[in-house]
C-alpha cells in the first residue's frame, strides 16, 4: 500500500511512467496544481538521487581497477617518475592524522582524505537537484482542510537513496574475504577504518530520512491524527521502523563503550546477524530499490560461505572405508610468563599460505561460535606456529587450562602476500613490538633460508618487555642469528638486570642476564640519574644509561643476549640511601626489586625511540631502497610510519638516489 503516500490515483490512471528505484508515475497528473508540481520536483529529484549514486559507485569502481593496474603491474622495472610521484604521496599522505586523533584513531591522512571526499561528494549531492518550495494543497474530500507539502520530502528519499546506495560498499568494507583486497592488494583490515565510518554516515542519512518522514506525516499532512494513524500501519512502514530499529542496535553495538562491556565476540556475531537482518528489512521497505539490497545480501553470503568451505576443506578428511570424517587439529600448548602461550601443530595437509596472511583460529573447548586472528611465526609448507598473548575471555582460558595440547578449529588463510612486491635490492627493515614479531619473523626467515640476504642492509628490531620474552622464538632466532647478514637488535622496555658493585669494581656487563629475576625497569635508571644530580627534565636524555657509564648503543641492545648492566659507584650517599629501599644502595651485589620500584611511583617501562632507530637503518643503507616492516602497539606503528613518511625524499629518487624511497607494510591487528 503505497497510493495513499504518493497521492495518487493508480485505479483511474490513464498510464504509468516508470521510474527506477521508485513508485510508477501516473500520468497524466489528475491532482490540483500544488501537489502535480510537488510530484514534478519528487520525481526528478529521485531520478538526480539514482544518477548520483551511479556516478558515485562509477568512480569507485573505476578508482579500484586503476589503483589494482597499478599494484598488479608495479615492479622493479617502474619509471623513475612512477617511483618519484609514489614517494611524493607517500610523504604527505602516509603520516599519522594526528589533528584528529580523538575522532579518528591513529589513522593515516590517506584514510582521513578518502573520507572527506565521500564525505563532501554526499554533503553536497544530498542537497543538488532539488527545488526547495512549499506548496499548501487542499485535502480531497475535507474541504477547509489543507496539506503543507515541502522540499523535506524530496531531500528525505534523497538521503534514503544514498544510505541504500552505500550498504554494498559497506559489506564490501567489512568482508574478511575481501573482494577489495584481490583487487588492490590492501589487506582486509585496513578497510576497517572507512567501514566504521561509513557506519556513521549511514546511521545519520537514515535518521534524518526518518525524522523528516515523521515531521511530513505527522504535522504535515491534514487531518490528523487519522493521516498518522492510517501511515504507520502500512506494511512499508512498518519494516522500516524494523531497519531503524535493527541500525540503530548495530551503531550502537559498535561503539567502543559497547564492545569493552559486552565483549568483542559478542559485537562480532550480533553485528553478523543484525547486519543480515538489517538488510532484508530495508529489502522489503523499499523493495523498488532491490538493486542495492541484493548486491548487499550476496556478498554477506559469500563472505560467509567462502569462510565455510575454506574450513571444511582444512578439516575434512577422507576415511579408508570412504566415508568423511570432520577432525580438529591437536595444537601443542607451550606456556611462557603468565599471559603468553605457544601453538605448535603440524600443517595437517600442507596448507598452502602466503608470507604475512593470518588465521582464524576457533579453540572447541571453550565452543565453536569464536575464533581469533593469529599470523604464523614459522613459513608455509612447515609446522604451524602462534603466539598468543590472553587477555580475556578464551584466549585466558587457553592459558587457565591445564594439558598439554588443546583442539582447535581453522579458518583461512586470510590477508595478503606482504613479500609480493620485496625486490632483491631493497633493505629490509623489521619493527616488532610483543607478539607482533609473528608478522615480521617469516620475512626474515624466508630471505635467510633461500639465501636472499647477500648484498642489502637486513635488520630486526624487536621490543620485548623481558629479556625472557626472547624464548617464545628461541629456535627462530637461533635459525637467523647463524646469517651473519641479518642483525637482530632486542630492546627491552621494563626491565635491565643491574648488579651492585663492591667498592672499587670496575662497571662492566659481562656475565650472563639473568632472565627470570627480578630486574630494575628501564625508566628507573632515569630516576637514578636525576638522583645523581641530572635535572634537566629531558626524558630523552636521561631515561639512557649513560648515567650509568654505559653507552648508547649498549642500551637494551645485543644481537645475541641483553647485558648485564651495573650501577656506577662513584654515585652519592644521598642517592643510595634513597634508592636503597627498591634494592639500590652499597655493599654487595644483587639485582633492582622492580615490582617495589613501581610501588614507589617509578615509570614502569621506557618506550626505544624508533624513529631515530628508522632514520639511522635508512642512513645506513648503500644502494636500493627501503622496505619497513611493523607490527605492534598503536603507538609503536604511528611513530614508524610517521618516520618512513619522513625519510621519503621525492628529489631524491628522481634524481636517481634509491635511499629516498623508503616503502612501509605494517599489521595493526591486536593480536
């Protein structure tokens, strides 16, 4: 029933005139003068409304097939000017956003830019094309009654048009087997910022259509309140309060607030199945726009039966008699520190992956409805390897639980190649903060296996909170250390093994560290040093150890194993006695109690300045470019970036110099 919305009369209509994505036009127009010149400026304005979402979806279509020429055909063979104009772009657009950070995130101003021309395109496209002008318009058959007929009307179908319009590129922005990532060789997740965002704009546009339908039919139109009434039954309507309802949920499920009380598996599945179901209402709403809810719907489906069947295909196993038999996989359990276990399982029917792509992994113990995104530490065609650090909710029962190995279920391999484009001249730099070293590792250890390493600058920077963390990779980082070409540099943030001299001990680090003892943190020798007399307030400064008589580049570093640093005995008595109480002072020899140094108000860790550590490596560097690969903290990635950003020099590269193209691959998946 939608006559009585578009207020005309199909029964006596002489003809129709169809319009796509809308109600038939009866023509000619029968109505009084107002309204057949309100209906003029509804229709054309709908019209306007479907071109501009085909003119929008046109150059997103066509922005993704140039942007994948272009990632399929780059090569070592680029032009120079290709090369110049990429690092150009790569300088102005690749750093952090930080003016916007509270809205955004740490996000890039690529990202944000990518937006805001979205942003603006649907701004203005909301408005264009629409006569804006009242029309007062007698009811039929109540004389002395009138209806108030405005440009609102118009602009609301408008809004609902565009909102429909970008449901598909929303799933699409959303999909783990991401259509977009084939295309342009983006990895799924980095989409996630213009999902979530494109969330938002659809939630307003939908609210507004909304809104304005409400004021147009409850205040506007005469009499009332049967004119109401009589509306908000109709079958039409009534799903579209359902889909208010449903996008709504899902907004407000999204929120930060919402997933850290609920939980991020909750979110998840609700935001699957509310999205789904969200859809069909909107489906059958306005089914005249049934060119945008099926694409939706498809690729809701296709996302989810590709995940299907991938998993099946790991699990499925054929039994002698011929029958199918559905087996979990046996994953080795082995624990490290109270938060961190090890997987280990052999790849059950050589599961074929690529360097840098990642799998869902579903532990049965806790059910079947979770699963979580780890990268392999170790090379495809080889046994499975996982860090994973628990938090909570499974992952913290994995570490609870007692056995030695525990089933699981998985899903994958998602993601992409990140050593597509690594060429044989490009230094390579690797950045890992924590259990992000499973994203970085394969690169290394797949050069170092096939000899890859001769003739570039190779190094990897890990940044661990123990020198004890050093074991969740103990047998990977004695694989690499045997390649003299790749220097591996540890620095650890919250703990140094410091030892008490005796009087007239020379300083020293020699002696084994002492990996399961209690340490001083790092920032604590920034306290010593203040206390001996530095108080100049610089961090940068005096968090080093150089108060200490060690030098700058000792400091949390050591291809092999971190020193063993001790304190400097030339230090005040005032100064012992007041670090005394956390296990400094004179006499003998013994090691910093760090956990009553935190009680005492001392800074737990010391953050390594990793843009220095990017602008030395690029520094370093003889011939080819650089690749930098991170992944860790938000923080960690944004002061990485920002710094490659810096380092590319478009002169530079045009004028030949190699060390001006410095290119960046980063993971900033949690976990």
């Amino acid at each position: 029933m939608i006559e009585p919305r578009h207020i005309q009369d199909y029964s006596s209509a002489a003809s129709l005139e169809p319009h796509w994505g809308y109600a038939d036009r009866v023509v000619p127009c029968t109505n009084d003068a107002g309204s057949c010149e309100y209906l003029d400026v509804v229709y054309h304005s709908h019209d306007l409304g479907m071109l501009y979402s085909g003119i929008m979806w046109s150059v997103i279509i066509g922005g993704l097939l140039g942007w994948g020429i272009v990632h399929r055909s780059s090569s070592s063979s680029s032009n120079r000017l290709t090369r110049t104009i990429s690092s150009a772009i790569r300088r102005k657009l690749l750093p952090e956003f930080k003016a916007g950070r509270y809205f955004f995130g740490r996000t890039t101003r690529l990202q944000v830019l990518v937006l805001l021309c979205l942003t603006v395109y649907l701004t203005i496209f909301s408005f264009v094309g629409i006569r804006y002008k009242t029309w007062i318009t007698p009811v039929k058959n109540s004389p002395g009654v009138y209806n108030t007929r405005s440009s609102i009307g118009p602009l609301s179908d408008r809004l609902g048009i565009l909102a429909y319009a970008l449901t598909p590129l929303s799933i699409l922005l959303g999909s783990r087997e991401s259509i977009l990532s084939q295309v342009t060789g983006i990895p799924y997740q980095h989409f996630n910022f213009l999902h979530r965002w494109l969330g938002h704009i659809i939630f307003i546009q939908s609210a507004l259509h909304t809104i304005f339908w409400c004021i147009v039919e409850i205040r506007l139109y005469q009499p009332q309140p049967s004119v109401a009434k009589a509306w908000i039954v109709q079958p039409y309507i009534i799903w579209g309060v359902v889909a208010m309802i449903l996008l709504l949920v899902l907004w407000g499920l999204s929120t930060s607030w919402a997933r850290n009380a609920f939980g991020y598996e909750f979110f998840r599945k609700a935001h699957y199945v509310l999205a789904m179901v969200y859809i069909g209402a909107c489906w059958a709403h306005w089914k005249q726009l049934e060119c945008f809810m099926l694409p939706s719907l498809l690729l809701w489906f296709l996302d989810r039966g590709i995940r299907f069947i991938r998993t099946f295909l790991i699990h499925y196993n054929v039994l002698p008699n011929g029958k199918g038999l559905f087996e979990t996989i046996q994953a080795k359990i082995t624990h490290h520190d109270t938060d961190i276990v090890r997987l280990d399982f052999e790849n059950p029917i050589q599961l074929d992956f690529e360097i840098g792509q990642h799998f869902y992994i579903c532990f049965t113990k806790g059910g079947i409805w979770q699963s979580h995104p780890f990268t392999p530490l170790t090379l495809p065609n080889t046994p499975h390897g996982y860090l994973i650090r628990a938090k909570k909710g499974e992952t913290k029962r994995i570490i609870d639980a007692s056995g030695e190995s525990t089933p699981i279920i998985l899903t994958g391999p998602h993601g992409v190649d990140i050593m597509r484009n690594l060429q044989n001249e490009d230094n390579v730099l690797c950045v890992a903060g924590g259990t992000g070293i499973t994203f970085v590792l394969p690169v290394l250890l797949h050069l170092s296996k096939y000899g890859l390493t001769e003739g570039r600058l190779i190094e990897l920077v890990w940044v661990v909170r123990h020198e004890r963390d050093t074991q969740w990779i103990a047998k990977e980082l004695e694989e690499l250390r045997k390649d003299e070409n790749v220097k591996i540099t540890i620095k650890i943030t919250r703990e140094i093994a410091v030892q008490k001299p005796k009087a007239g001990d020379e300083i020293s680090k020699s002696g084994p560290s002492t990996p399961g003892g209690e340490s001083i943190l790092s920032k604590d020798l920034s306290t010593l040093a203040q206390l001996n007399g530095n108080a100049d307030g610089n961090t940068e400064e005096t968090s080093q150890p150089s108060a200490l008589g060690l030098g700058k580049e000792e400091y949390g570093e050591c291809p092999c194993k971190p020193p063993v640093y001790t304190s400097n005995p030339s230090g005040s008595g005032s100064s012992s006695s007041s670090l005394s109480g956390i296990g400094i002072g004179t006499g003998t020899k013994e090691i910093v109690d760090a956990e009553k140094a935190i009680e005492q108000g001392l800074e737990p860790h010391h953050r390594p300045n990793l843009r220095q550590t990017v602008r030395d490596f690029v520094s370093k560097t003889v011939n080819g470019p650089t690749v930098v690969y991170v992944s860790g903290p938000g923080g960690m990635i944004s002061d990485v970036r920002d710094e490659v950003a810096e380092c590319n020099d478009a002169s530079k590269v045009w004028r030949g110099e190699e060390r001006g193209e410095v290119r960046l691959i980063y993971d900033d998946r949690l976990e």
